[in-house]
C-alpha cells in the first residue's frame, strides 16, 4: 500500500477547506478506503468533558465515552497511540460493535497543545495494526491538525 499517496490525498482533499467536520467526514472517507480489514474507521471530538462522536464509516457506535475509560479514554487521556491486538485482553474495552478485534487509537492535540479528539480505527481481525500503520496513521493526524 502507498500511504504517501492516501497521505497527499488528504492533504489535498484538506488544505483549502475550513471546515473541521467536512475535513474529518473525508478523512474517513479515504481511511476507509486506504485500509483493508477494518470495520470502523472514526473521530471523536472532545467536548471538555468526554469524547463525543464524530463523522466515521461503520455500524452506529458509542456517542459518548468518557476520559480514561476505553481504547479511546485512555489514549485521550494520556494523550498518546494505543495500539491494542486484543480488545479482549484491554481491561475496560468498550464494545460497540462486538465484531471488533483489534483497534488503534491516535489523540489529536491541537497547535494549542490542547485536546482535541481521536482517530479510532477498529479491526474484525487481531493484531491488525502494525507500526507502520501506527506511523501512517499519526501522520495523518499531524496533516489534520495543520489545518485545523
């Protein structure tokens, strides 16, 4: 797979727009097109309080989670990637969508150095993220947060 050629894609698709939720609706667009084996691809926008969902592609998920609670909880929280292989085995997964097996999770902080959201990207299969996705993934959100 190229990802400079998803990663220049949502730079161009990004760069003249301001709008942060047309933005992020067309980065799911092309996430879920660039990765294969996922069943959910999303964001999750911080409110001040918890994280509350954002465009995504998938089955209706979870509106709301709070800090340090979930996959996303805890990477917002500690503001940093969460790889998981195995939901199963992450002591307070969220199930949305009892199909999911495997999730990674990049927080996005702003210039401002402020919360933002996250990006969750949830797999059927384990052990479904590499570093190389994980690499991709956190270059995505650095292209996002540029043009925010």
């Amino acid at each position: 797979m190229n990802y400079n050629l998803f990663l220049e894609q949502i730079y161009n698709l990004i760069k003249d727009e301001s709008n942060i939720i047309a933005n992020l609706a067309n980065t799911t667009a092309v996430l879920n097109q660039a990765l294969d084996d996922i069943n959910w691809v999303g964001f999750y926008i911080f409110d001040g309080k918890e994280l509350v969902l954002g465009p995504f592609q998938g089955k209706p998920a979870c509106v709301r989670i709070p800090l340090e609670k979930g996959v996303c909880g805890c990477a917002a929280y500690q503001r940093r990637t969460f790889v998981v292989h195995d939901v199963h085995q992450f002591h307070g997964h969220i199930a949305c969508d009892c199909n999911s097996r495997s999730e990674i999770v990049i927080p996005i902080i702003t210039k401002d150095k402020e919360l933002f959201g996250v990006l969750d990207i949830d797999s059927p299969s384990y052990t479904r993220f590499t570093q190389r996705d994980k690499k991709f993934l956190e270059n995505v959100v650095e292209i996002l947060v540029e043009y925010m």
